[in-house]
C-alpha cells in the first residue's frame, strides 16, 4: 500500500465485488497450500483434520474479506462497499466507538477462549 502513491486507503479492494472473487481466490490458495500448512495447523491446534475440502476454504476467504469490509465500512467515509455505488450508505461515525470496542473485545474474547482450547489440546498430548 505504500508503494501506491495516489491509490486510496480504502480502494476497490473494499467493496462487495471484489471481496467475493478475491476472497475465494485467497481461499483457493490456501487449499493449495494445505499440504505445506497443515503441520503449522495442527501444531498451533488450529485443526485435527489432516484436510478441508475446497468449498470450505472458499467459504472461508470471500466470509472473511467480506466481513472486513463490512467491519470497516461504518468507520471509514473513503469506503464503497457496494460498487459501483459512489457512496457508503454504512457509513455512520457514530457508531465508529462501538465497532472499535466490539473488534476489541471479541478480539479479546477469541485470544482467551483460543489459549483454553490450545491448553486442553496440549495436555492430551
């Protein structure tokens, strides 16, 4: 992003049309990566599974981008998560404190509930 000198923060990678097609290509990459990954995965207890299928992993990525635009787009008014729209009807800075402190604290929530299940998952080893 610092290379991109002119480019917007929040550019057509932030929008709806190129969360789905990216967010599955990013999914279709880590598939493809399995192999090499999933000794990293199951150390980190991420996954008892020796694979997913495709359609998991794809899920996965355009769910995860697609949930990133929709957590940024009520923070950031450059936003335009429903291109070619030229406008952020999400936006509403008003509720950028609570979006902020809802990441924290789920953030927050996830390391914690993370950590019990890496300690269980170890002691049975």
């Amino acid at each position: 992003m610092l290379s991109l000198r002119g480019y917007p923060l929040h550019g057509y990678l932030h929008t709806l049309v190129s969360a789905i097609p990216l967010g599955s290509l990013v999914g279709v990459v880590m598939w493809l990566l399995r192999n090499y990954l999933s000794n990293l995965f199951k150390a980190l207890a991420l996954t008892t599974k020796t694979s997913y299928s495709l359609g998991s992993y794809v899920v996965a990525g355009f769910s995860g981008w697609t949930l990133h635009v929709l957590l940024d787009s009520p923070l950031y008014s450059d936003i335009r998560p429903l291109y070619p729209l030229n406008m952020n009807p999400l936006y509403y800075p008003s509720l950028s404190e609570t979006v902020v402190s809802l990441c924290f604290y789920l953030t927050f929530a996830g390391v914690i509930i993370y950590l019990v299940h890496l300690c269980k998952t170890r002691s049975r080893l």
